[in-house]
C-alpha cells in the first residue's frame, strides 16, 4: 500500500513505480489538471509547440511478401485487394 504521496512530489521523480502510475491514473480534480499541465510542459520540452501533419497515400495494398503477423499478406485469400491507377494517385 502506498503511503499518501501529492502528484507533484510523483512528478518529480526520475522513474515511476507501477504504483505511481496506478495512483496517477486515478487523480482527479486539481490533481488532474496538474498532471495534464506537466504533461504539456514535457511534450513541449521535447517536441516544442508545433503540430506536423504527416500523410500517406497507398497506392496498393497487393503484396509479394508472406509475413505471419501481416493481414495484407500474399496468402491471405479474404482480403480484398486495390491498386489505384496513375488518375486516381494524382
């Protein structure tokens, strides 16, 4: 059992235990919101305030390969296959 610790002595450590984070996942209140404003302090030392957008476009999802873990792969026989033409990718 732990003893009663504030989220802002919890934020201060290097590493948490699987207590701390149980703990952390149930804050509430202004708990939470002090946990949600260090989140953003973290998130903004290491990535900044800008927001990248990334896209894919899959031209295809026919595939040659036969990996084990993939839905996509050559064997899979209930899977329906696509590929666009050049119109339809630009």
């Amino acid at each position: 059992m732990m003893s009663k610790i504030t989220t802002d002595q919890l934020l201060q450590k290097k590493e948490l235990t699987k207590d701390d984070l149980i703990y952390l996942l149930g804050v509430t209140g202004n708990e939470k919101l002090r946990l949600f404003e260090h989140a953003a302090s973290v998130r903004e030392q290491f990535t900044g305030n800008k927001v990248y957008f990334r896209g894919l476009i899959e031209f295809s999802n026919i595939c040659g390969k036969n990996c084990n873990y993939c839905g996509i792969r050559k064997d899979n026989q209930f899977f329906k296959r696509y590929s666009l033409t050049d119109d339809e990718i630009i």
